[in-house]
C-alpha cells in the first residue's frame, strides 16, 4: 500500500512539473509578456508570502469543512478536499469538476448519494466564499479610509469590511464548534438563507422607497445595504445556533434529508 501510494505520488508530482514547465515556456516565449522569474523576483516578498498562506488557508480550511461534514479524518479530509480544489481548478469550468471529483471520492468512501451531492456543493461554494470575506474584509476598510470617494460611501465600504470579516469569523465558528454535528449542511444552509432573507428585505425596501418618490434610491440603498448586510451575519449566527440547538435535541422536530 506504502509503494503505491508513493507511485501514485511520485507520478503527479512528475506530471505537475511537466505541465508547469510547459507553461512558464510558453509564457516565456510570449512577446511582450514578463517571464515567470521575472514576475516573481520583481514581485514584493510580503505580498509573495500573503499569497502562499492565502492558499495554505484555503486548503486547510477546506479540509477542516469537509472533516465537519463528513467525520472523516483529517488528512483523509484534506486530501480530498485539495484534489477538488488544486486539481478542479485546472479544468475548465473549475467549480464543477471539483465538485465532481469530491463527490466521486465521497462515493467511494460510502457516503450516500444525496449526503455527497450537499457536502461537494459546500465545499465549492462555502470555501470560496469564506477565503473571499475573509481576504476582501480588510481590503474594503482599507480602501474605505484611504480612498477618496465621499464620506457617506467611506462608510459603507467600511460595514462591508467589517461584515465580510463578521462572515467569515461566523464561518470558522461553525466549522471549529461543530465538528461532531452531523447536521452542519443543513445548520450552515439555514445560515445562509437568513442572512440573504435579511438583505433582499433591504433591497426590496430601498426599491419601494425610491419607486415611491421619498428617497432617491442612490441614497437609501447604500445606507439600508450596509447596516442590513451587518444585521444578517446576526440573524444567519443566532439561526444557525438556533437550528443546531433544536437538530442536537429534538431531531424529530425538523425533517432533514441525509
């Protein structure tokens, strides 16, 4: 098993290599296009190293998703977790193979079916938008006290930071807590759907009060976005706690499809 688990090793890795030499040729032949090397030693050493552990993040995070939702270990869980990840990401289409290859592997494993369909649609769309709030949070507060657009939007990229990262702190807070939960897909989907309750409510409000002539919707939107995109990171923790608390207790109180 040991041998042919190196094999199987040794021959990706050697087939990584070829593929990425193949593309840095190729973009070293390109006119007017900077070499791989060039790029990256002309690239700034701290931005090079937030990017490595941005993508070190994004696979240990999903490993950590993937053990909460399936109870697999957690090398088993990375494992899987960065073969639909690394490799779906050279396909075409990128989302839909990887989740075609952590279903497959899920099936392979005895997952059931349906189990397996929610658990790789998770992952391909929970991981994405947990790395994207947790990365775009301090870009947006960033860009809020630093740029100069006026004051009032300042403020609103300003929530939206601190929402982006609010989400993202939810996120990690499910998958750290509930690691025994085997009810984590539906808890997580009753989350999400709370919070987009509460936006499209915003939304929906804003239109009304510009249709109606009290307020032009350029102003009452960005004011009802921001403070609402806050309040529905609120509503999506008390709901999934809510949902976890009644799913832990009293299962036969809400109808779960596994």
């Amino acid at each position: 098993m040991g041998r042919s688990r190196a094999i199987r090793l040794g021959t990706g890795a050697a087939a990584g290599g070829v593929l990425l030499g193949a593309v840095m040729v190729e973009v070293a032949q390109a006119d007017g296009v900077r070499s791989v090397g060039e790029t990256v030693r002309g690239a700034d050493v701290a931005l090079l190293v937030a990017a490595a552990a941005a993508e070190a993040w994004r696979y240990l995070f999903s490993g950590a998703l993937l053990r909460l939702l399936t109870g697999f270990q957690y090398a088993i869980a990375v494992r899987i977790s960065t073969a639909a990840l690394a490799l779906g990401a050279l396909v075409p289409g990128a989302q839909l193979p990887g989740g075609g290859i952590a279903f497959r592997e899920l099936r392979r494993r005895a997952i059931p079916r349906r189990r397996a369909l929610a658990v790789s649609t998770a992952l391909i769309l929970v991981v994405p938008a947990a790395s994207l709030a947790l990365l775009s949070g301090p870009a947006l507060l960033l860009a809020g006290t630093k740029s100069d657009l006026p004051s009032s939007w300042r403020a609103i990229l300003d929530l939206l930071g601190i929402a982006a990262l609010m989400l993202a702190a939810a996120i990690l807070l499910v998958v750290a807590v509930g690691r025994r939960a085997h009810h984590a897909p539906a808890s997580l989907g009753f989350g999400v759907g709370a919070w987009l309750a509460v936006v499209a409510g915003a939304v929906a409000c804003s239109l009304e009060l510009a249709i109606s002539g009290t307020v032009p919707l350029g102003t009452v939107l960005p004011a009802m976005l921001g403070v609402h995109v806050l309040i529905g990171v609120g509503e999506a923790v008390i709901t999934v706690a809510a949902v976890s608390a009644v799913l832990s207790t009293r299962p036969d109180v809400v109808r779960v499809v596994a």
